[in-house]
C-alpha cells in the first residue's frame, strides 16, 4: 500500500523534471509596429531599449515578412500556419474555431497555453486554458475584455493592462507545465492614443521626415494614386487629434470626426499644402511612436519579471508584429501594400539554446511561426502547415534548400484605403507586384531602388531591355511556381468568393461582470 503514495510522488517528480526540460514559450505580437520603428533595426526616429535588449540577448531576423499585411488574416496565419486563401480568412472575416491550430497542438502536448491582449479573429479562442482577449479592435482606454462566458472592463491604458494581465498569468499558471503564452498589445494600432507618461516624452519632438514623404507616384500609377492611406490627403480629424466643436453629438460628430481636412488653423497660423503635410506628419508619428514606446516599457517589464522570477533560464522568448506599416514613406500611413514597408515585419527570438547578437538572413514569414512553436516544444509539425521551423536557423545552420523567394496576396480591395488587390513575389534582388484587376504590374530592382520609385516596366524603352525582359519573365514563372507550391488558385481573387461572416462579432452571449483587476479578470479567464 506504501508504494502508491511512493510511485505518486516518483511521477509527480517525473512530469515535473519533464516539464523543466521542455522550454517555456512567450510569444509577444503587437500591431503595426513598423520594423523601422526599432532601434535594433536602424530607426531613425524613435529608440526601443527593450526590444533591443531582446536583440542583443538572441537572433534579429532581417528578411521576415507577412503573407497578407491585414490584421485578421495574419493572425489567422501565426495561428495555422497557412496562406489565407487555406485558412480561409482572406479578409476581416470570422476564423473558424474547429480549424486545428498551433494552440490545439501545444494544449494536447502537455503545454499550459493562454492568449491575452487582441485577438481580432471573431471567434473565442480555442486551444487555450486561459483566455482574456480584446472584442474587436479594442479599445485604448479603460478597455473591455471578453473571458470564457463573460465581459469585463479593466481601467488604464489597454497596453499597461496588457503587460500586467501577461505576467499576472505567468505568477497564477501551473508550475507543473511549460507554459505558452501569446501576449498581443492592441498598439500601436489606429487611433494611435498613447499613454499619458509617453505622450509627454514625443509631445515636442520633432521627427525626421522619410525622403519619400512627397511620392509623386509618377512610374507608379496603376494603384498608388488612388490609394486612401496618404499622410497628406486621408489623415481625419480624429486621427490629427483635433477639438471639435463643442456643439456637436450623434450623427454630426462622427461624420465631423471623419473628415479629412486641407486646410487648418494652427496656432493663428492658417496652413495648406506643403505646412499642413509637414504638420500632419509630426502630429501623426508623435502619436504613432509614443504608442512604440508603451509597447517597449510593457516589453521591458515583462523581461525584468522573466529575469526577478527565474524564468529567463528555460524561455525562449519572441518578438514579433502582425503587419508592416508605412511611417510616411511613399507618403503613406497604414500597411496592405507588398512595398518594404508593408512587407517586412519585426521578428526577435532569444532563449536558451539560441545564439545570441546574430542577424540571419534567411527569408522567413509569419507562416513559420506555427511550425517553430512546436519544432521549439518538440513536437511534431502537422503536414497542413505550410511553412518552416526557423529552429535550424536559430541555432546557427543554414540550410541549403531554404526558400530563396517569397510570395504575397493581398485581396481586400476597395477595403478601408481603396487599396487595390494584388499579388507578387520578391527575391534577393527582385520584386515583382500584380494588381490583377488592373492587369498591372510593378517590378522594382531592390538592390539599386530600395525605396520602390522606378518601376522598370513603366518605361516601354526600359521594359524592352533585353535583361529587363528576362527579369519580367523570370518572376512571373516564379509566382506561378510559388501559386501552385502553396496552392493558390486564386480561390478568394473575386469578392463575390469571400466568407460572408464579419470579424466584429457581437458579444451579447457573454455576461457582464463590470469592472475587475487584473487578478480578477486572470482568475475569470479560465482554470
């Protein structure tokens, strides 16, 4: 009879000891946070200690980009692994929450896993023991959260919450486990509200302008000039941060709220076209970046827990965000667009086992994630996932079959900014980009035009050169390549074909709680 209590405490020892070898895993994602908004990354306006820290302490990737620059489908993709037109969220539609998921995976592998912060996806969360995620977009200010059956509002900034729910889950989970935790900021997210202590640090800054600012588009005109993401044109009041006029409620102040002005009286000083773009620019990024920075403060205080509770030794840690987002260049703000800044993402990892102070340059995506979670927690990568474990890169090999091309679909045209559908593919050198409803294209030679102003097919004497021809076609053979390697058959290429559910669910099914701590709504988010 005493060999049960004995064997009991030999396993209890033994699941333990299992646990400890297995690395815990934080995965920290914020939203739009351009990779040129990182001081690790060569910023020229801003300064992220935190982040760098995490740089200087593991390996910055300089090739990671995102297979469709929108929120809800990218997040569809770290969760599957998949393209969107496999995981079947193109646009802002509901992500269905049977799908199997890298979650599901580490949940049924013995890791104790949890989401907080944005979700965006329309559905709860599946595949996690806690979960307290933002409806929607969120708010910035004393924001709601929806838990298993319920709702509740947290007071603060939505960035401070989202750090202090993070390491709340770290000091509550079961230490018998390894945990996975997907900690998501809202920020640095449209309406760009910072917090307070921030907001003063950029309110007199003044930032340098990108060489690009001023675009012309002129061998570009299939889809930049129509577009409605421009710094100088599209900005509305609300983004610019202006008082209305005390007058107006309802109706009348969002419809105020919404216009985008060309004219504004500023200090006494009347300012039009080029003054109000300069304007508009610093009004614009001192927000943007002050929201960087809580992202930053809520990076750094999550690391020092890691660090104050002995954590550091068995986690590996990754920074990463959803989408790539223009900072003024090419006169835009926003994301969609397959050009660099749209393109590329920020992604981090440090832990044990990872080199330290290294840059790999491999070409990776947010359809690796997936894959890398499990590869890191050892186990098995499903077949559906289409991307890679970045786990021989992290370790300093570089594979000799690794992918020397990447591929990129954007379908949500009109959208929010009259961003024209397209798809492309960029190499090393190359990028090649395909506005389908306009039988369009753009290809720009990277090593000589880093900033995407001469499309060598504008020019009909440029485009017949013998080498630009070849280049021309050679892309082309790629994409289709690539098309029928992740199997796009352009399934969502017509509007008609998307999903017909909306991202913005309502949540009239959860229960009011009101408003909860931070302890309490960790404690409402699941066993």
């Amino acid at each position: 009879m005493k060999l049960i209590p004995i064997f009991c405490l030999w396993l209890a020892a033994a699941v333990a000891a299992v646990a400890a070898e297995r690395p815990n895993i934080l995965f920290l994602y914020s939203d739009d946070h351009a990779e040129h908004a990182i001081s690790a990354y060569g910023s020229k306006v801003n300064r992220t200690p935190n982040i760098d820290r995490l740089a200087a302490e593991g390996s910055r990737f300089t090739h990671s980009f995102v297979t469709n620059s929108i929120c809800t489908p990218s997040r569809a993709t770290l969760l599957t692994g998949q393209y969107s037109h496999l995981n079947g969220v193109p646009v802002f539609n509901r992500f269905e929450g049977a799908r199997d998921t890298v979650a599901k995976h580490l949940q049924a592998g013995g890791y104790y896993t949890g989401m907080i912060g944005k979700w965006h996806l329309g559905s709860d969360p599946e595949g996690f023991d806690r979960w307290a995620v933002l409806p929607g977009q969120g708010d910035y200010i004393d924001p709601k959260f929806l838990v298993p059956g319920h709702r509740l509002t947290i007071k603060g900034h939505c960035t401070d919450i989202t750090g202090d729910l993070g390491i709340e889950f770290l000091k509550t989970r079961p230490k018998d486990k390894p945990f996975f935790l997907m900690l998501h900021q809202k920020a640095p997210h449209r309406p760009w509200i910072p917090d307070e202590r921030n907001k003063a640090l950029f309110k007199d800054k003044v930032i340098p302008e990108p060489d690009t600012l001023r675009d012309d588009y002129r061998t570009r005109p299939a889809a930049l000039p129509e577009n409605q993401q421009t710094v100088a044109r599209d900005l509305t009041n609300n983004d610019l941060k202006l008082a209305p006029p005390a007058d107006l409620k309802g109706k009348s102040l969002a419809e105020w709220g919404g216009i985008k002005p060309m004219r504004l009286e500023i200090d006494g000083e009347t300012l039009t076209g080029d003054d109000l773009v300069r304007w508009k620019y610093q009004r614009y990024m001192r927000d943007y970046l002050a929201c960087v920075q809580g992202v930053d403060d809520n990076v750094g205080k999550v690391l020092d827990f890691l660090d104050e509770s002995g954590l550091s030794e068995n986690t590996i840690v990754i920074y990463s965000a959803d989408n790539g987002w223009f900072m003024g260049d090419l006169g835009l703000y926003d994301k969609r667009f397959m050009y660099e800044p749209g393109l590329n993402v920020p992604l981090i990892v440090k832990g044990p086992g990872i080199k330290a102070g290294v840059t790999p340059d491999q070409f990776v995506s947010n359809l690796d994630l997936a894959p890398t979670f499990l590869d890191l927690a050892g186990l098995p990568i499903p077949d559906f996932m289409q991307g890679r474990s970045l786990v021989p890169l992290l370790h300093g090999e570089k594979p000799a079959d690794w992918p020397k091309s990447f591929y990129y679909r954007y379908y949500h045209s009109p959208g929010d900014h009259n961003t024209a559908a397209h798809y492309g593919v960029r190499t090393a050198t190359h990028k090649l980009i395909y506005y389908w409803a306009k039988d369009a294209y753009e290809m720009f030679d990277l090593t000589k035009d880093p900033t995407e102003q001469q499309n060598l097919l504008y020019d009909k004497q440029e485009a017949n050169k013998p080498e630009v021809r070849k280049c021309f076609e050679d892309l082309k053979a790629e994409i289709t390549r690539l098309q029928k390697l992740y199997k796009d058959d352009g399934q969502y290429s017509d509007p008609a074909t998307w999903p017909k559910t909306s991202v913005d669910a309502p949540v009239g099914d959860k229960v009011p709680l009101g408003v909860k701590s931070v302890s309490e709504a960790i404690s409402a988010a699941g066993g």
